[in-house]
C-alpha cells in the first residue's frame, strides 16, 4: 500500500508564496506521472500542474508563469511552488500520483490540503 502526504498549504496575502510538498511512502514502488489537483467550493477538481517520469511538465494556464512543479525521484516527493497568489487560488489541493507495484498500476490521492489567499 502506497501513500501520499501532502504539506505546505495555509494563509496567505495576495501576492505571496505557499510550497506545497507530498510525499509517497509504502513499499516496492516507484511513481509514473504526479501531479497536483485542487478543487474550490462549489467547483470541480481541475488539474493544476502534472510532471511525468520523463518528458514536459504540464500547467493549466491560470498557473503558468506563477506555480512551478518538481519532483525529487529518489524521496519520491513532488513539490508545487506556487508563487504570484490571488484569491482565485483558494481551493483544497490535493496531490495525485500514478504507482507502479509489483501487482498494479494504480492512481493514489493525498488528503487535501487547504490553501486560502485573502487579505
């Protein structure tokens, strides 16, 4: 069993940084694409940013140019710096990762954590 632990979210005036950080633990695993998802009140859950094993990270418009997407194979953590905030960032974001095993590949989520931008 594989699982993800997001960190980072909180409040923070517009304008600001937030990093939020998500690390997988388990065992006999390894991490295909990860990403970040955050969903709103009242809203879909929208992809955020994606970064696959190997080839081009992916970001939904309102976030390029202000939100950066990494990840760290040998901790088998993804990062989501997130810069330039505005109210509209407000939302539960939620880290996801597809995980190989030796008997599946499959799709695992965090718990969310709550990112609030407001004066």
């Amino acid at each position: 069993q594989v699982q993800l632990v997001e960190s980072g979210g909180g409040l923070v005036q517009p304008g600001g940084s937030l990093t939020l950080s998500c690390a997988a633990s388990g065992s006999g695993f390894s991490i295909n694409a990860c990403g970040w998802y955050r969903q709103a009140p009242g809203k879909q859950r929208e992809l955020v940013a994606i970064i696959p094993s190997g080839g081009s990270t992916y970001y939904v418009d309102s976030a390029k140019g202000r939100f950066t997407i990494s990840r760290d194979n040998a901790r088998n953590t993804v990062t989501l710096r997130m810069n330039s905030l505005k109210p509209e960032d407000t939302a539960v974001y939620y880290c996801n990762a597809v995980v190989t095993t030796a008997r599946s590949v499959r799709e695992y989520w965090g718990q969310g954590t709550q990112v609030t931008v407001s004066s």
